[in-house]
C-alpha cells in the first residue's frame, strides 16, 4: 500500500537535500513523479538544497488542491509513481489531507519534508496534520548544531542578530541570511533563554554575563 511519509527536522537538517535525493533515486529507477514545494528560498517554483543542488518544482498556493491537480496529471496520461512535498510546514491543513487522499485513493507514495516548529517553538498548521495523519514521521539523522556545538532542536528568528518571539508566522528568510531578518538554530537551552551566536559572541567580548535569567 501507498504512504505518506513525514521527514522533519531544524532548518540545516537536510531536509531539501534529502528531498532532491528521494527524487533522484526514484527517477534512476524509472519511476515519475512530481515535486511541489512552497517559499523556497531560490524562489517560486524551485527546492534548493544548501548544498547547491536545484531542482524546478510546481508552487504550492494557499488554494491549490493537490489532490485534483493529481488526479488531472494522471487524466492527462502523466505517469505518476511518487509524489515530493518540500517545505510542507507550510501547506494547509487541507492540503495535507489531500495528499493523505493521494496516497490512499490513488495508491501514490507521497514523501512530504519539512520544519515540525515556528520560531516560537508552536507547530506549524501543515506540519501538525502531517504528524496526525502521516503513516509515518521520521526525524532527520543529520543533526543540526547550536553555535554552542550542541544539538540544535529549536529554529530562531532574529533581528539584527537579536532573537525575537513575536510575529507573523511565516516570513522567509534564510540562516545565511545577512538581511534585518534572519533565522538560527539553537538547543532548547539557548533557545528558551534567547542568546543566538550574536549575543553570546557580544556577550564573552564585553566580559558580561550571559543572559542566562
């Protein structure tokens, strides 16, 4: 029978580059398939790994339904063998249903990747009805570190390098990124008690004890 798989993991986990590689395998298999993604950082329409690997891809609007979109793909005589959904944190909760359709009513294996949190730590909708719905949820092998060297298992979003906890929800940007707005990943110890790589570096250079209160 057909699945819908859930890998999550932090932002740097590998989920994009794991995404591409899934795609791959299957591609040097013979099987088809489609990829959908939504806000990747290269741009609509693309799954871009850090490691610089680039694949096109369909956006995924707010009104899409994947399950449609599907079934006409396979009306119009496209073979379809698997099903690639990156940046899933991001879909609907809908759209997450439909692709549970995908897998159960049209017997397609479906491989959804993505961010289980926000930046306040609160589950994103696409991603709390994958961890309902999914035949299974796989966390990512590849660990993510805090600046600290720890395991990072919280995402950050600052402001000038200071972590902030308030917010729309969504806003894209990159952990690379030298822009006002910018994402981190943190352990949970630094996470809850705000010092990103920013402060602490501030903080041992002005001799200042660490915001640990």
């Amino acid at each position: 029978m057909a699945q819908l798989i859930y890998y999550c993991g932090t932002m740097d986990s590998g989920k994009s580059t794991l995404a591409l590689q899934t795609a791959h395998n299957h591609n040097s298999r013979g099987r088809d398939g489609i990829l959908f993604t939504n806000r990747d950082r290269a741009g609509s329409g693309k799954i871009s790994s850090r490691l610089g690997l680039t694949s096109e891809a369909i956006e995924v609007s707010e009104d899409m339904d994947l399950h449609k979109f599907v079934v006409e793909q396979l009306s119009a005589g496209k073979r379809i063998d698997f099903v690639i959904c990156d940046e899933a944190q991001f879909y609907t909760s809908e759209q997450i249903e439909q692709l549970a359709r995908v897998a159960d009513g049209l017997g397609i294996d479906v491989f959804a990747f993505g961010i289980l949190t926000d930046f306040r730590t609160r589950l994103f909708p696409g991603s709390a009805r994958l961890v309902e719905l999914a035949d299974r949820v796989s966390n990512l092998q590849v660990e993510a570190l805090c600046w600290c060297g720890e395991r990072a298992t919280h995402n950050a979003r600052t402001v000038g390098g200071v972590m902030v906890t308030e917010g729309e929800q969504v806003v894209v940007g990159d952990t690379n990124s030298q822009d006002a707005i910018a994402y981190e990943v943190l352990c949970r110890r630094h996470h809850m008690r705000k010092v990103t790589a920013k402060s602490s570096g501030a903080a041992h250079q002005s001799s200042e004890p660490l915001p640990f209160n």
